[in-house]
C-alpha cells in the first residue's frame, strides 16, 4: 500500500514537473502583452528586456479609449457575446435533441450535412452572408445583423447531441408514462442532465463571439456598433500605429476571457469529459 502511494506521488511530481514549463511557456506571452500595455510606444521596442510592469498603463488606456470609445464597445462586445451564448446553447441543445432522440426520414442526411458544413471555411460564405443579410434583409449596423446570423454552431449541435443520446432511455420513456409532455422532458428532465455539457458549450460559444473581427467588421459600418476586437484594428494606421494602446484594450480584452475559465473550468473539463465519453 506504502509503495503504492510512493508511486502516486512520484508520478504527480513528473507530471508538474513537464507542465509546469510548458505552462510558463504559455503565459509568458499573456505577461509580455500586460508588461507591454503598462510601457510608452518608445519602451516597447526597446531593446532591452523588462519583465516588470511600467507605470504607463493608465495613459495607454486613455488614449485608447479617446481614439476608439473602447469601454462602449466592450459594453457592446459583452452584451452581443452573452446574448449570442445564451441563445446559441439553447438553439443547438434544441437541435442536438431532435437528433438524439428522434426517428425521422432523412436524419442521416442532416447529421452528415451538420458534419459536412464544420470543414468550410468561414470565408466561403461570409460574402454571401453579408449580402442576404445587409442587402435583402437591409439589417446592416444593428444588433439582429451581429447575433442572428452566427447563431447556429455546427460543433454545438453536434456536440449536444452525443450529450443527450448517452442519457438513458428508460428515463424519458417512465416520464412519458406518467404524462409528462415532450417539452417538460426537454426542459425539466434532459437540459438539467446536460447541464455540464451546456457550461462546456457556454464558454467555447461565448470565446467564438468574444473573439470574432470578421463579421462584425463586415456588417457594421458605424463607430457606435463597434465590437472590441474591431475598436483595436483601428488604431492599426497607415502612417501610426498605437502599439500602447492595442497592448492595453489586448489586456482587457483578456482578462476576462482568463477569469471565466478559472471560475468555470470544472464545469469545462466536466463537459468535455462528459462528451468524449459514450
């Protein structure tokens, strides 16, 4: 039992003993860009190597925020990225179980099409996108044109769907008997269940928002819809550039990206696991 738990113990310190360098490794870069942001532009290309913050972090901000509006466009950032997040899981968990529990015509087909539509690159239907989207539908600078049309997630659907076809049958069919009606199963019964898989699902679809440039760029043509990541692109001149100011929005930008997986990183890998496993 003794030589057991020498055993355990010897192979944790091998394992932190790997990870740890690959994880400074990792967040090195994450410290560069806050030491970055808290340093004048001059001090940035410095040739000499500072590993500590500076005190210039305050100044960075203020002139990113008087170029960019930036604290609107990260209100308007965390709004469309919640929103989207919020409506992307129940939309894909509402996919995922009609493909898991229900026998219809043709849903072979919609799962390899599901499947099939992963391997495209956004940019093989942005264009035509943007052109239902702002020409017919004439949705362009509004908050519809930057939550609707990303909404459905292949990987979601799919995702979700292994989730809900693990759960026992027998336990939906004795809901059925007692009358429970199919709507109380969904939502009472099998989204509770899933609840590890929809958390997992959550911050990968809220990260997919928090971090899209493209589209938001493409559809909105006014100051005041502008999301976060596209507020930084503009500092990016043909003459300047505002390394100050892009290092300091990068840190915000960050930030909280750093802090919701830590606070939710349970859940995370809980739903991964719970997912890879059939």
């Amino acid at each position: 039992m003794k030589s057991k738990s020498q055993s355990l113990l010897l192979r944790k310190i091998a394992l932190h003993a790997v990870l740890t360098p690959l994880a400074i490794v990792w967040l090195f870069p994450l410290w560069m860009m806050f030491i970055f942001s808290t340093m004048p532009d001059y001090g940035i290309f410095s040739p000499e190597i500072v590993l500590l913050p500076s005190t210039n972090f305050v100044t960075n901000f203020q002139d990113l925020e008087a170029q960019t509006g930036f604290t609107r466009a990260m209100f308007t950032s965390i709004s469309v990225a919640v929103i989207y997040t919020v409506l992307s899981v129940l939309l894909t968990s509402m996919a995922g179980w009609a493909l898991a529990r229900y026998r219809f015509a043709g849903r072979s087909v919609v799962v390899a099409i599901i499947l099939g539509t992963i391997t495209l690159p956004f940019a093989v239907v942005v264009i035509p996108q943007f052109i239902m989207v702002a020409r017919e539908f004439k949705l362009a600078n509004t908050w519809v044109a930057l939550i609707v049309p990303p909404l459905f997630n292949s990987l979601g659907v799919l995702f979700m769907r292994q989730s809900f076809s693990m759960m026992p049958n027998e336990l939906f069919d004795a809901a059925r008997v007692e009358g429970v009606k199919e709507w109380q199963i969904f939502l009472r019964i099998a989204l509770p269940l899933a609840r590890p898989t929809m958390a997992a699902l959550a911050i990968i679809l809220f990260l997919v928002s928090w971090n899209n440039y493209l589209w938001p760029l493409l559809i909105n043509s006014r100051p005041a819809m502008m999301t976060a990541p596209v507020a930084l692109g503009t500092l990016i001149g043909l003459t300047k550039v505002s390394w100050g100011g892009i290092m300091a929005g990068a840190t915000m930008l960050t930030a909280p990206i750093l802090i919701i997986f830590v606070l939710l990183q349970r859940h995370f890998i809980a739903g991964i696991a719970a997912g890879a496993i059939k």
